[in-house]
C-alpha cells in the first residue's frame, strides 16, 4: 500500500480557508492567528507539516493543493 503524504509550508498561509473547505477531516483554521493547521501532522522543519493520509484522501486534498492562492499545500508520493 503506497504512503500518500500531505505537506504544509503553513508560515505562508494566508488563512483563505479553501484547504478546510476541501477537506473539513484534515484541516482547521487556528483561532489565535488565522491559520490553517493539518490536524494530526508532525513538524519535520520549522512551519513545515507533514501527514500521512489515505487514498480516499487524496482527491479531496489534490483540490485543496490546487486551489490554495499561495501553493502551500503538496499532495506526495511518500
């Protein structure tokens, strides 16, 4: 079964709320600075998220990582 990894770059979020949209189960926007957080991701770098998501996943956050005004969010072959 392949790893399908989900990566944030979340100092350049601009809290647009799209990802959220896309998928409510991954994502929430912060309420002390307005960002978006990946529930259940690890800090591999500074601001940098990572999450290991499912197949049923990706499609949903293929559509946040396309639509997301600043390119923070990358859908990977792990």
């Amino acid at each position: 079964m392949p790893k399908i990894k989900l990566i944030q770059y979340r100092e350049k979020c601009i809290g647009c709320n799209v990802c959220y949209e896309a998928s409510p189960s991954n994502w929430k926007i912060n309420e002390e600075d307005g960002k978006a957080d990946l529930i259940g991701s690890k800090e591999t770098k500074k601001d940098v998220f990572v999450k290991d998501i499912s197949l049923d996943e990706v499609e949903e956050n293929k559509i946040a990582e396309d639509n997301c005004p600043v390119g923070i969010i990358h859908v990977e072959d792990g």
